[in-house]
C-alpha cells in the first residue's frame, strides 16, 4: 500500500480553481521531488494535505496509510505523522521556541497515546539535532521565529522535522534562503532522517537541491495537476528547458 | 508544557457554560432596605458600630455625591443605573458574630471551598509551583520551580462584611496588622482616620464618593518600619446576595522600611441582571517602603449574549509618600461585564517608583476601559507601565493612560508599553494615552502595538500538533508572557489558567 495516493484531487479557493484533477502517489520511504513554476498550486498542495482552512475541496479524495485524511484536523493529521515545513514559517513572540517544540511534541505524543518525554529526555533531544544542524542554543531560547533570518527560520523548519520524526515530511521550498554551506547542512539533515518508513515530498525549483537530496521520482506541476513524472534526470532537463513545454491552457 | 496541557483540560471540563464560579450560595442574609438615603448609611454604620466621625465623613460623602454625575469619558456604553433600586448592605446572618472557624455558616464555608479558597489555616496553598523554566536553560531538567511551602493569609469576604481572616496572630507576631477594615475601625480607629481618604479623596470621583458613603467592608493591612511581610497576603471578595452592590475598601499603609506583597481575587454568581461593584484601594507607601498589590478580577462577565456580569468601577490608587518608596500593580482582568478602572500612582516622594503590569482580557460583549496614571511629582522619580490587551469575541477593549511629570519633577522618567492583540474580526482594541510634560528634563517613552492573531498562525501551530485551543493559549501566554512573571507564584499558575479558561470559544 501506497503511503500517500491523491486522487482526482480539484481544490479552489476564493471560487479560483488551483488544483485540477492532481492524481499522485508516494510511496512508503519514497522521495518524491515536486518542481513547477511560480502559481502552479505546490504550495497550495502542501497545505491541503496539512489541513488548512479556507481551500474548497470540490471533487477528489486523498489517502494516507490507506486512511480518508481529509476529514481530520490539522492537528490529527500531525499526530498521525504529517509534517509540513513551511515556505513562509511563522513568528509566534514571546513563544520561546524551545517550549514551543516540547508542546508540540507532547501534544502529538499524547494524541498518540504515549508518554510525554521527560525534561532531560526532551532537552538531549533538541540539544542533539540542533546541534547537527548548527543551530545556537541560543536561538532555541528567542521566540519562535522571532527576529530569525530567512535561513535561520528554514533550519528552524527541519529541527522541528527532525524532532517530531514524521512518517511523511512535505518540503515547501525549504531549499530557498539558504546559503551554499546551509543548503549542505539541511540536505544532510534530511538525509539523516531518509528510512524506509519515512517519505518526503521535496518541493523546489532548484536542480541544486536534488544533487544533494538524490529523489527516487520527480514530479512536474503545472497548472494544478502533474503533467509529467520521471526519474532524477528530469530535474537536470526542467533546468536547461524550464517549463514552456507544460504551460498549456488549463482543461 | 504542563500549564498549557493543564489549561486545555480545564477547558474542556467547561463545556457551555464557562464560568465556573457562577454558582449561587443559598443563606439567609440581613440587609439594609432598599436604597440610597442618610438612614441606609446610618444603618451600615450602626451594624458596624463605627465612631461617630465615621459616620459623619460617609454623610459628607453623601451629600457630595448627590451633587455629582455619573462620568461619561469612558469607551463603556450601559443602561442608566437606578441608584435607588439597589441594596447597599448584605451580610451573612449570624447570631453574635463567628468567634472562630467553626461558627461560621458550613455553606460559606463550603463556597470558599468550591472557589478553592482555603480559610483553614492548615488548608492554605502548598506547594504550588511556578510553571516550569520554560526556555530551556541549559541546566537540563531544570524544571522544577520552588517546591517549598508557602503560605498566604486570607480574608474572605462575602458581599458586604468580612467572614474570616487567616493567620491574623501569626501575622500579629511580625507586628503586622491584617484585619476587616470595620474591625481596624473598632481596634485602630487612629489608623483608619489618619491615612483613610488621604490617597483617594472623598470628592475624587462620583464612584469614589458613592463608595465613601456606603463602603461596608474590606481589608485593613499596616505594616510597622522595617518588617518584611512574612507572608502574602490577600483579600478573596465574593458577590452572593442579588441586587446588592459590593463597595469594599481596601486600605494598606506601608511604613518606614517596611515591604508588603497582596493579592485579591474576586467572582460572582453568575445572573441575568447586571451587578454594581464599586471599589476603592489606598496604599500608602512611606521612605523606602514597597508595596506589591495584585490582582486576579474575574468577575462574572455575563453570558454569550451579553446578559448579566458586574459593573465594575473601581478607584485604586497608591501614594509613594516618601522617598525611595516603590508600588507597583499588576493586574490581571478577565471579568466584569464593564470594567472602568485604573490603578494609579502618585510619586511624591523623591527617588520613588511606580509600576504597572495589566492583562486585560475581554471577550463576548464584555467592555473593558482600563489602564494607570503616573503622576510624578518627586524628584527623580520612575515609573514603567506594561500594558497587554487582548479582545476577543464582540468585545471592546481600551487602554487609557496619563503620565504627567509635575514641574518640580526633574529627572523623572517613564516608560510605557501597551500591545494589543486581537482575536477574530468581530473586536476592538484602543490605545489612549495622554501625556503631559511640564518640565525639560523628564523622559517619557511610549511604545505601542497592535497585532492579530491570524489564522496562518493557528494553523502553523496545529500542524505541528497543536488543538486550535492549545494554540491559541500558546499565542496567547507568549503575548502576556512579560506581565505574568510579575505576578506572585503563587498565583501565576492560576492566572494562566484563567486566561485560556476567558479565551474559550474566542475562535471558530
Ligand atoms: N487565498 C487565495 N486567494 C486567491 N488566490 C490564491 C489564494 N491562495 C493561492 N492563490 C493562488 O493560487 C495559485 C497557486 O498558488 P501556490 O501558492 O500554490 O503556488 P506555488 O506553486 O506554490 O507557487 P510558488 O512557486 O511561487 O511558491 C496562485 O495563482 C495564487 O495566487
Ligand atoms: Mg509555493
């Protein structure tokens, strides 16, 4: 069984269609690579499967672990292992981001049914992967976000990844914002967390990205739906011929 | 984070109704008759048995009152209050006056009990501790805050006469005097006449007057030179009799040297009709002398609807009468139907210092115009205010601030800081703040924000695992976060819990 299968998926917002007919599967510890041009719906994708409100779900049905995941809640769906970072993460002042991880992590730990970690469990934990990561204890101290620079709040993204150890981690863009020895640092964490029963979504517009993340699949959206699916080489000729190819009108 | 997890819990307990101190306590109670004239005020002062100049000074009072209006500069809109259709006066029956505990009615009692107010002394407070270390110090698993115990004396007072005082011989060891105010009337009339309406005039304002006249009870606190409060203390008001206003006074004189942290808390039954509360506080704080007083107002706040919930106008002021003397406020407001209220200080001596810490939470129909005055008269005198507005539901919530440097005043300074945070689209929050400078050398800074809690927010926090309730507490405790770490730890535990407890039902 596929670990995620969208099928027919149309969505709109604001009466704007964004999505039209998206069919994808990915498949258990599976890397799928998703590029397309700036407006093609990826990122609306990414937060359909995360659960946000206000996107109409007018026709189509998404499965996870052979589960309906529309009719949960974002929150339900986190617990169950869905892990979005964010194109645009969020500040949350006074939050300090530190307190943040542990209350996510409890609370999806609870839903869950298990234990909560112990504060010196909890803090090795965060202490390790944001070590790996090359983030500052200090930072784990400001509010979440707070004052953090593009790349810094990217990092952010993939500690909380590594931290809450999904089963599938959607990447909008995380690649964007970093610079050449971040974009090594992330990759690696990512790389890190690559298991046969862990899938990832990497979204990007960057070949770069993919020497670094090697997919198993790439996918090209164009126009809210996927118009090609090929191997890791697909990236390489996306880069040399962009997408003029794909750009026709929508059906 | 285990107060947030907490918090979620309360608030799922409560399901439609979320007040839950609504309840109502079935005693029989001796009331003055109906209405406001010169025999309701002899008869509140003869139930006390007051001297005789306490009695002519409420008179006064009286008199003065009949001759103002009813201020209408506030953002607070209610119906006209019938002044004469209110009882003044309304005491749990007794026989001859509990002399202990167990004299006093098991169903008031009881109500303490239910309120989580311990009026047993071996049942007070234990060990509550602070929320855990949240930023993750490096002192791994440091969580744990101060374990120890800790105890606070309590006077319970029910409508309008004081039912019990804890820990009043121990308190007495220090030299502290901590009683009814009606009692330091009978015990230490000197003290009540030398400092009563020195801080809050009897003229100041219509409902400082009318609290003048007809005030039945509230807590006397005097701390003699150079002792350190041993303990917190605190004052717990209820509201219980129908129609009846509550006019407490408060009264706390800090001498030479000496150091006081208080606290009051405050509920009602929660009824359909509005409920007057009209209070007055006077802290005297004299040469090098501190005064904390908090507050956790959670009065009912009326239903969904915007039926019922106390009128809440309150005057409360502190006097930092000698030099290097400090007050500082910090108050934490989530009830009240309309709250009109704004904690001042009066930095008279030189080198003294006024704070203001607000949480100011409204939302449903719930009106709130609050804020301080920080009237710097002394030389080098500082005052800093922080104030943290949050509206939710149809609600109004205004910050209205005076910070006026006297020109004697050099050197003085002030710092303020009011953010205002918005839930949903439906409320309204205001930032008026009046500043008056009348000399070169004062510095006042004034800061300001607006912001919203926005669904991209909520849902951030959701897909990390979050419920819409934990992430709105989240957002919201981060907001606040500066405020409640002035509060006792005794009490901050509670106040978090409160806050998500105000904030249910603000989203979706
Ligand atoms: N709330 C909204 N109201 C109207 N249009 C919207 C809304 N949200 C998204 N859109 C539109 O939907 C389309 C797809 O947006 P989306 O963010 O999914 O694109 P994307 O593929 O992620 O683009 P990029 O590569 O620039 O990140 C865009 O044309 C965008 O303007
Ligand atoms: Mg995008």
């Amino acid at each position: 069984m596929a670990l995620l299968e969208i099928k027919n998926l149309h969505v709109s917002v604001d009466g704007k269609k964004i999505l039209n007919g998206l069919n994808l599967t990915v498949e258990k510890g599976q890397v799928a690579a998703i590029m397309g041009p700036n407006g093609s719906g990826k990122s609306t994708l990414a937060h359909v499967l995360a659960g946000k409100d206000d996107y109409e779900i007018t026709e189509g049905s998404v499965l996870f672990e052979g589960e309906d995941l529309l009719s949960l809640s974002p929150d339900e769906r986190a617990a169950k292992g869905v892990f979005l970072a964010f194109q645009y993460p969020l500040e949350i002042p006074g939050v300090a981001t530190m307190m943040f991880l542990r209350t996510a992590l409890n609370a999806q730990r609870k839903k869950r049914g298990q234990e909560e970690l112990s504060a010196p469990d909890f803090n090795r934990r965060v202490f390790d992967a944001a070590a790996k990561l090359g983030i500052e204890r200090d930072m784990l101290r400001r509010g979440v976000n707070v004052g953090f620079s593009g790349g810094e709040k990217k990092r952010n993204e993939v500690l909380q990844m590594a931290l809450l150890e999904p089963k599938l981690a959607v990447l909008d863009e995380t690649d964007s914002g970093l610079d050449i020895d971040a974009l090594k640092i992330v990759s690696d964490g990512v790389n890190r967390l690559r298991s046969p029963e862990r899938s990832f979504v990497v979204i990007t517009h960057y070949q770069r990205l993919l020497d670094y993340i090697v997919p198993d699949v790439v996918h090209v959206l164009s126009k809210g739906r996927i118009v090609r699916t090929g191997g890791k080489e697909l990236a390489l000729e996306l880069e040399a011929k962009g997408y003029a190819q794909y750009q026709e009108e929508m059906a | 984070m285990p107060a947030v997890q907490e918090t979620v819990d309360q608030v799922r307990r409560i399901d439609v109704d979320q007040y839950k101190y609504g309840f109502e306590t079935l005693i029989e109670s001796d009331k003055a008759p109906k209405g406001l004239n010169d025999d309701t005020i002899r008869f509140i002062s003869a139930k006390k048995n007051e001297p005789q100049w306490m009695l002519d000074w409420r008179l006064d009072a009286y008199r003065r009152w009949q001759t103002m209006r009813e201020p209408t500069w506030a953002r607070v809109h209610y119906p006209k209050i019938d002044y004469q259709d209110l009882y003044y006066y309304a005491a749990p029956k007794k026989k001859d006056g509990p002399k202990s505990l167990d004299e006093i009615d098991p169903e008031i009692l009881e109500t303490y009990r239910k309120l989580g107010i311990p009026l047993r002394e071996q049942e007070t407070l234990l060990g509550v501790q602070r929320p855990a270390n949240e930023d993750g110090e490096d002192g791994e698993g440091a969580t744990s805050g101060n374990g120890a115990e800790r105890r606070v004396a309590v006077d319970a007072v029910f409508d309008s006469v004081s039912v019990a005082t804890t820990f009043k011989e121990e308190l007495a060891k220090a030299g502290v005097l901590f009683m009814p105010i009606s009692e330091a009337l009978q015990e230490h009339p000197e003290l009540v006449k030398q400092y009563l309406g020195t801080v809050v005039p009897v003229t100041d304002n219509f409902f400082a007057t009318l609290n003048s006249a007809v005030f039945s009870d509230g807590s006397f606190v005097y701390v003699p030179p150079g002792v350190r409060c041993p303990m917190e203390l605190s004052t717990y008001f209820r509201i219980n009799e129908r129609n009846t206003g509550q006019f407490e006074r408060t009264l706390i004189i800090a001498d030479k040297g000496s150091y006081v942290s208080y606290l009051e808390g405050c509920t009602a039954p929660s009824r359909d009709e509005n409920q007057l509360h009209a209070a007055v506080v006077e802290l005297i704080a004299l040469d090098d002398a501190e005064i904390k007083y908090s507050t956790i107002q959670n009065w009912y706040p009326g239903d969904k609807d915007g039926k019922g919930g106390i009128y809440n106008f309150v005057t409360k002021r502190g006097d930092c009468r000698g030099p290097r003397s400090k007050i500082s406020w910090t108050q934490l407001e989530t009830g009240s139907a309309i709250t009109w209220k704004y904690p001042s200080c009066i930095l008279r001596g030189d080198d003294s210092r006024g704070e203001f810490y607000s949480i100011a939470i409204s939302n449903g129909h719930q009106q709130v115009d609050s804020g301080t005055k920080m009237l710097h008269l002394g030389k080098n005198t500082i005052s800093r205010i922080i104030s943290k507005g949050i509206a939710a539901g149809k609600s109004q919530n205004t910050y209205r601030g005076l910070v006026s440097a006297h020109r004697k005043a050099k050197g003085a300074r002030n710092f303020t800081n009011c953010d205002s945070l918005l839930i949903g689209d439906k409320c309204g929050a205001h930032t008026v703040p009046y500043i008056e400078a009348k000399n070169a050398s004062a510095v006042i800074e004034h800061e300001a924000t607006t912001s919203k809690i926005s669904e991209e927010m909520l849902f951030y926090c959701m897909q990390r695992g979050l419920s819409e309730e934990e992430a709105v507490a989240l957002v919201v405790n981060g907001f606040v976060k500066d405020v409640l770490q002035t509060l006792p730890m005794e009490f901050a535990v509670e106040a978090q819990k409160l806050i998500s407890v105000s904030l249910e039902g603000s989203v979706g």
